[in-house]
C-alpha cells in the first residue's frame, strides 16, 4: 500500500484490493469452507485498514500450489 516505506501517503494497489465478499468467494470455489473475513482498522486516521481472511479446506479437496 505504501510506495515509499511510509513516508509518503499511501497508494492504492489495486492487485491485491478484493472485497471481503470476493476473497470469500474465491476460496469458496477453490475447496475453502469456514472463511471467515475481517477488517482490522488501522492505528491512526487516513490510513489503510487490513482485511484478515481465514479458511480451512475442505476434506477432500485437491489444491495445486503453485511454487514461487
């Protein structure tokens, strides 16, 4: 979010800027169940909250990983 080690104001990266909703739909259709998202505001004013995301797979489930 910060392109200059918080010095600067923070800029949007708009790659990794899903919803709650979409990150809870992704999983969903890639063998995620009990997701649960949250967003944690940030310390001081104006600047970005983080989105906590958790999942568990499901039994059974096959998952490629993609390495690096």
């Amino acid at each position: 979010m910060y392109g200059a080690a918080f010095a600067e104001e923070p800029v949007w990266i708009f790659r990794w800027s899903l919803e709650p909703d979409m990150w809870s739909e992704l999983l969903r259709r890639n063998g995620f169940g009990n997701i649960r998202t949250r967003l944690e505001t940030a310390l001081k004013s104006g600047e970005p909250a983080t989105l906590i995301v958790e999942a568990e797979l499901r039994a059974g489930s096959a998952r490629v990983v993609a390495d690096g």
